[in-house]
C-alpha cells in the first residue's frame, strides 16, 4: 500500500486525535473514543485504517511506556477493524448506524477477553486464574461495551465529516 504525502499526514493526525481523545475522557474508566474512530477509519479508509490505529497504538506505548500493560494494545485493536472490513460497504443507510454501533460495543464487551491471552502469557496465569482475572474485569467490560454503544451514535457523523474532508482536500 503506497501512501501519498497527505495521506501520512492525514493518518498521522487521526492516530494523535485518537490518543488525545482517550487522554481526555480517562477520567471516565472504560469510557472513550477509540473504537468510535477506529470503526468510522475503517469504513472510510478500509485497509488504510491500519495506519492510523497503529500511530495510535505506538504513540501509546511512548505515553504510557512499552509495558506489560500496553502488550495487548498490539492486538487488541486489529479485531474490530477487521469485523468492521467484514462489512458490506453498501449497507442500507437505515441500519448502517445501528450495526456500527452494535460492533463498536461488541468489542467493547469482549476487551477483557481479548486483553486476557497476553496477561495469561506475561503472568504466567493458568486457565482458572485467567478467568478469574476476566470474571473480576467483567463490570468494567460491560461498562465499556455500553459507553461504545452509546458513543457509536458518533460515528456515522464521523463518517459524513471524514469523507467531506477528503473530497475537499487539496
């Protein structure tokens, strides 16, 4: 995938905006803009996305340093841009918002789940610990999945706005 220059900025910017908007809304646990983003990129850039996502994810790791905990960042992102792929792109406009939302909060429900693997590896947890450690996080899987459901409604807007940019674009 050959990238023009306005595209390397472009990508560039979203991965910062993504990061800066998790950084503002963490006084709310659980609850952010990411997978908003990450499933609005998707439909607009498809493949592309990858590359804001992943500015997103290492910018994290400078932030928050390369840690055990930023891990699963590595991962942990890649599923719901490819269930987002595994959509029709001519979706009727009626349910697009609803099933967009519907998969924003589906990975939200599952992140402690998919977050479980490398902390199963790093921690040396056997299955029982493991889902211990995933029964314990569930509240706030369940919080998360909720918050991007509700912050889905964002993302047809997202949409409309990202692709108006970029026809417009010089």
């Amino acid at each position: 995938m050959k990238l023009k220059l306005r595209e390397i900025a472009l990508f560039g910017m979203f991965g910062a905006l993504i990061f800066a908007s998790m950084m503002v809304m963490q006084v709310l646990p659980n609850i952010h803009l990411v997978g908003v983003f990450i499933v609005a990129l998707t439909v607009v850039y498809r493949r592309k996305a990858l590359y804001p996502i992943y500015i997103f994810v290492f910018v994290s790791g400078v932030y928050y340093g390369f840690s055990f905990g930023w891990i699963p960042y590595i991962y942990i992102w890649t599923p719901l841009w490819g269930a987002v792929m595994l959509l029709p792109k001519d979706m009727p406009k009626k349910i697009a918002p609803f099933v967009y939302m519907t998969v924003c909060s589906l990975h939200g429900f599952l992140f402690g789940i998919m977050y479980a693997p490398a902390q199963s590896i790093m921690f040396g947890l056997d299955f029982e610990k493991t889902c211990i450690w995933i029964l314990n996080g569930l509240p706030w899987d369940l919080l998360h999945g909720v918050s991007n459901f509700v912050c889905g409604i964002l993302i047809v807007p997202l949409i409309k706005a990202v692709r108006i940019a970029d026809r417009n674009a010089v």
